[in-house]
C-alpha cells in the first residue's frame, strides 16, 4: 500500500474540472488499496477569494503544513495547484530532497492577466519555476504538453480524464425541454469572462439557447440577453438530466486544458461544438460523428446538429476514470525513480478499498 499526499489549493466548495478530476482519482486510488492524504483549504482558517467566493484561500504557515505531512509520512507527494499550499509542499519536498508530481490544470497566467495589467510572460515564469522543481508536470492532452514544452516546462507527462457513464448518459428527449424550442444549444459552467461565453450568446443560431452555471458575469449577460434561459448552478441527476435534453453542447472556451463538461455532454449523448484549441481538438479531432470544431463557432454549431448522439457517446466511453487513475499512479511513482512494467504494481490490494 502506498501512502500519497495530494495537496491542492482548490477544493469544495468550488466546483470545476480541477476538483472532479482529484475526487474521482482519489476514490478510484482508495479502490486501488491506497492511503491518501489530502492537504486542502478547509483543513485551516480560510477565507473566500474576492469575487470568487468559492475559491477558499488558505491562511496558514508553512510550520503547519509541515506538520501534517510529516505526521502522514508520505510515500509519495503530488502538488495540483500553483497556491499558498502548494508552495508550501513544493517547499515541504524540496527541503527533504523528496521527488514528487505536479499536475497543471488551469491557464493561470492567462486568468490573471485578463483581470489584472501583469504580463503573461512574467506569470509564465514564475508557474514554470514552480512546476519544473518537480520530477514529473502531468498535463491533460498532448496539445498542451507541446505548448508547454515550447515555453520551457520540463518533465510533462500525460494524465487523461474519465467521465461516470452511469451518471451521465442518454435519457428520453422531450419535447419542449426547460420550455424552450428546439434545436437547443447548451453551455454548462463558470459564468466567468475566461470562459468566453459571449461568444456563444451573441451567435444568430436557430432554436433555443441556455446557459447552465453561475458566476460574476452572470447577471450583465443575462440583462444583455433576456432571450437565453439562465438556470444557475445544477448538481448531481439534475445536471446529468439536463445535459441529454440538449441538441448541441457548445464549448465556447478557447482557455481551458481540457474542459470535463465536454466529456459529460458526450457521455449524455449530445454533439458537442468548439473552436479547434487545446481541449476540445485533443477529445473530438478525428470524430466528426461526435461533434465540430471550427474557428467560426457559429458553423460548428450548426454541422455539429448534424452529428451523432450514438457517436457521441462512443467517444465518451473511450474515457475511464480507471484507465486516468492508472496513468496518474504511473506518473507518480516515476517521478519518484520506478518504472511500472505491469498493471499490478498500481495496485496495493486489488478489490479492497483504504480507510
């Protein structure tokens, strides 16, 4: 059994691709025989990030966080995010002489720079100073390792994503889903300018459009565009029942490394339209039969009408968060100088599930 330590700065209440990706591979670990330890905010005094509520900043000292982690004697350490615990596990290990992992999850220097004047150049520096002290930097998709790679990260290595495909998945359409007329073009999460919703509101398309999530910009865009239904936030069956009434899930983002949403539209069965970036080109390029990409999103939205439910969730069952957790562990323990031959070294006891 191997004792891991994830320290991430982002965690519940949050909601967002970041959390789901560590919950599901935490449990899917847990499955695997592990012991985890989690260093996360709501372990300290907190408080909320301004206009980000949700985002909880921990108000800590290194002393502290020192502590519990030599309390736990970890096996290994994976870092997740560029924030106050972070530095402090990346301080934790590199005053041990200890390898360990980092992921990269979101386009940090990018977020800040659309809120406020620092360069993105000078934010690149200090997120690649941060992960290249690791022995190993996961990345989502292949399109991002080599973005990285050309800004100077080192040791980039891959970790996929998986998608519950009980949890979401096809359900009966109505006729006139949430009241609307279709065709209906949905776009689910943070109402937030990085994700560059827009682009999508202010499309001439036929039918319905919704917009499913909250966040500070929700209120300008719903006065801008008293046409398009906003519902706020949607958990659990909700969300997953709201996802398959959708004609075309449009992912207007050209930000995110990945975009988890994209994998819960197709697991629901809907065809998923994007700009060709990083995220959707890794997920749908090569599968015109479960959605469009285009530069213009008004052209792949409509082709991607013309797609298919059953290929879309095709696509989606190629993803498992058992396969993802597998890659994860791989990563992890090559970091720390072994190389997996066979599955079963990624397993402490198979079947059985750690405290």
């Amino acid at each position: 059994m191997a004792k891991i330590t994830i320290v991430t700065d982002a965690w519940h209440p949050q909601v967002n691709g970041v959390v789901r990706s560590l919950e599901n591979t935490i449990e899917e670990m847990r499955r695997l025989g592990h012991e985890i330890m989690l260093v996360t905010p709501d372990r300290f005094r907190n408080v909320p990030l301004p206009s980000y509520p949700e985002i909880r900043i921990a108000l800590t000292r290194y002393s502290t966080v020192k502590r519990e982690i030599d309390r736990f004697q970890p096996s290994f350490v994976h870092i997740a995010t560029e924030g106050p615990l972070g530095f402090y596990a990346r301080r934790w290990c590199l005053s041990r002489k200890m390898p360990f992992s980092t992921s990269y999850h979101t386009r940090f220097p990018e977020y800040v720079s659309a809120r406020l004047p620092l360069p993105e150049s000078l934010l690149y520096g200090l997120v690649r100073w941060f992960h290249n002290a690791g022995n190993v930097c996961m990345v989502a998709t292949q399109s991002l390792e080599q973005e990285l790679s050309a800004r100077g990260f080192r040791n980039l290595m891959r970790w996929t994503r998986g998608i519950d495909p009980v949890a979401y998945a096809p359900r009966p359409l109505e006729d006139k889903p949430f009241g609307l007329t279709r065709p209906v073009f949905m776009q689910v999460g943070r109402v937030a300018v990085e994700k560059n919703i827009p682009a999508f509101l202010d499309l001439d398309l036929p039918g319905s459009k919704i917009v499913i999530g909250d966040g500070p910009d929700r209120e300008k865009l719903e006065r801008k565009h008293p046409d398009v239904l906003f519902t706020g936030s949607k958990f659990g069956r909700e969300l997953a029942e709201a996802y398959a009434q959708a004609d075309v899930f449009v992912f207007p983002s050209k930000t995110d490394t990945f975009g988890n949403v994209i994998l819960e539209a197709l697991a629901s069965g809907v065809p998923v339209a994007a700009y060709p970036v990083t995220g959707p080109a890794d997920i749908l390029g090569g599968h015109p039969e479960a959605g469009a990409l285009d530069e213009d999103l008004r052209t792949a939205c409509l082709r991607a009408l013309e797609a298919s439910r059953t290929g879309a969730r095709a696509l989606a069952e190629r993803f498992t968060w058992e396969a993802a957790t597998r890659e994860f562990l791989r990563n992890v323990m090559q970091a720390n100088g072994i190389v997996v031959s066979d599955d079963r070294q990624l397993s402490a006891q198979p079947g059985i599930t750690s405290a």
